[in-house]
C-alpha cells in the first residue's frame, strides 16, 4: 500500500487537491493507495501527542499506524518560507521511536507559488528523512507557480504531467 501525505493542515489546501490527482495517476496504473491528510491532526496535538504525551491522542497514533502500514510513501509538500510546513515536522517529532519511516521508501513532489516549486522543502525535507533512515527517490516532481498549472483538479502542463508519471514508475519499481 501506498501512502500519499498531504503535508499541511491548512484549510482547502491545494496540497490535497494535488494528493487526489496523484492518487488517480497511480490508479491508472493499478496501483492502490491512500491519502494521509495532515488537515486531520487534531488541533492540539503539539499539546496533546508529543514527548510526555507521546502515544495518548488516539486520532494521531491512528494516523501514524497508516504510516507503519504502507510499504511506501508520497509526500506532496508545499513551500511555506523557504522550507516545508513546520507541522509536518511536529507530525514527525511526534511519531515513536524507533521511528515508522525508517527503512521506507518515498517519493516527493513539491509546489508553490513562486519560482521555487518547493525545491529547498524537498532538500530539506530529505535530509530529515534520510537521518531517519527513510530512502529517498531520486526524481523530485517540483511544480511552481501552482495556480496557473494545476486547475480544476488536474495538472495542465504537459512536461509535469510527464515527471510525475514517470515518477510513479519509479517509484512502483524503487
Ligand atoms: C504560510 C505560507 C508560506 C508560504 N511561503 C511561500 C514561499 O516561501 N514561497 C512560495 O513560493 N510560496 C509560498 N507560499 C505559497 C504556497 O506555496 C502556495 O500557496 C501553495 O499552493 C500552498 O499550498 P497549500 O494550498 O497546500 O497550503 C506560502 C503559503 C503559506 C500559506
């Protein structure tokens, strides 16, 4: 099973409107999955999840059991300052130790508004997961400028369209 995460909380996030496009794309090669949407942590779970608290908020620990049960994942991440969303990284301050990502597999893909299409959230995000000992795919599908080319639900540029594609090939046979 693979696990695509939307990697914000932000409300009406097109971060999870980009996740249900990636989950039709490897479902036109047969391939299932499910969306891990971080707009569904609990409002206080930096209060209620974390450190002492670790393993007491039922609704995160249910969220990080779909992490330990996917073979793989996809993280799609928006670029928020430079960087991905800090709630991500609390997602993943919160997760047991040892950690569910070690030993897993991933692939990327970035978004924002500007030039950047998330290229430094990706770098970054990267070395994170690798110190956990996460395996990174090599082909990172970046898209900038979101707005103009991702509308109504569907990406409209046909070389981004390409990369994802064959980053799902990649990422079937990583
Ligand atoms: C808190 C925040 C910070 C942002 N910082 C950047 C940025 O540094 N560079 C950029 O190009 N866009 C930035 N954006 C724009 C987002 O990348 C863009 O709106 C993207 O679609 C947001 O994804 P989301 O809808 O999944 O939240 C920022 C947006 C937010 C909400």
């Amino acid at each position: 099973m693979i696990t695509i995460i939307s990697c914000t909380n932000r409300k009406l996030a097109v971060s999870k409107s980009i996740s249900e496009f990636y989950q039709d794309l490897l479902r036109q090669q047969q391939v299932s999955s499910q969306i891990l949407d971080l707009q569904d942590l609990p409002t206080d779970f930096v209060g209620s999840a974390l450190y002492e608290n670790s393993g007491s908020n039922q609704t995160f620990n249910q969220m990080t059991e779909l992490i330990k049960d996917s073979e793989k994942l996809v993280f799609v991440v928006p670029e928020y300052n430079g960087s991905f969303p800090g709630v991500l990284k609390a997602f993943i301050d919160g997760m047991d130790y040892p950690n569910p990502l070690k030993d897993k597999k991933c692939a990327m893909v970035g978004l924002s508004s500007g030039v950047q299409g998330g290229a430094l959230a990706l770098s970054h995000l990267t070395d994170i997961l690798n110190y956990l000992g996460m395996h990174v795919l090599a082909l990172k599908v970046r898209i900038p400028g979101v707005e103009k080319v991702f509308r109504q639900g569907k990406i409209t540029d046909k070389l981004l369209l390409e990369l994802l594609t064959m980053q799902i090939r990649d990422l079937v046979k990583f």
